[in-house]
C-alpha cells in the first residue's frame, strides 16, 4: 500500500452510509445465514454499517444463535 501511495499523484477515500444510523460505515455486514468464508452478494446479502449498528448486529446474531439452537434442543427433547 505504501507503494501505491507513493505513486498515486492523487487518493480519494470513499465510505460507504450505514443503512441504520446514516453515519459513515466502516463495516459490511452479512445479513443472511450462510456458513462460506467467501460469499458474494448485494444489498440483499450485505449492509454497510457504523461501528455501533454493527456491534448492535452482531450481539443480535449472537441471540438468534441462541435461540435456534435452544429450540433445536427442546424439539429433541419432547420427541425423545
């Protein structure tokens, strides 16, 4: 990077708007469950998001988890 730099004659830094608080967005966020490292998508797939929404994301996804994996396991316990 430091290379390019110093050949670039000029550097425009484009951000994107997080979808949630209208701030800039520092982070993409995947919206959808999909387990691939590598996952290529658009708007459906993907949202840009502010330090906080994303933090807020996360600790959402976080809670679904939770709550799948709590109704997985009581589904198997009633059927057993």
């Amino acid at each position: 990077m430091p290379a390019l730099m110093a050949t670039a004659e000029y550097v425009t830094k484009v951000h994107a708007v997080c979808t949630r608080t209208g701030n800039l967005a520092h982070y993409s966020h995947r919206k959808v469950k999909n387990d691939n490292v590598v996952f290529l998508g658009e708007t459906q797939e993907y949202e840009p998001l502010s330090r906080s929404a994303y933090y807020k994301a996360m600790l959402e996804d976080k809670i679904k988890d939770i709550d799948v994996n709590d109704a997985e396991e009581i589904t198997s316990k009633k059927s057993s």
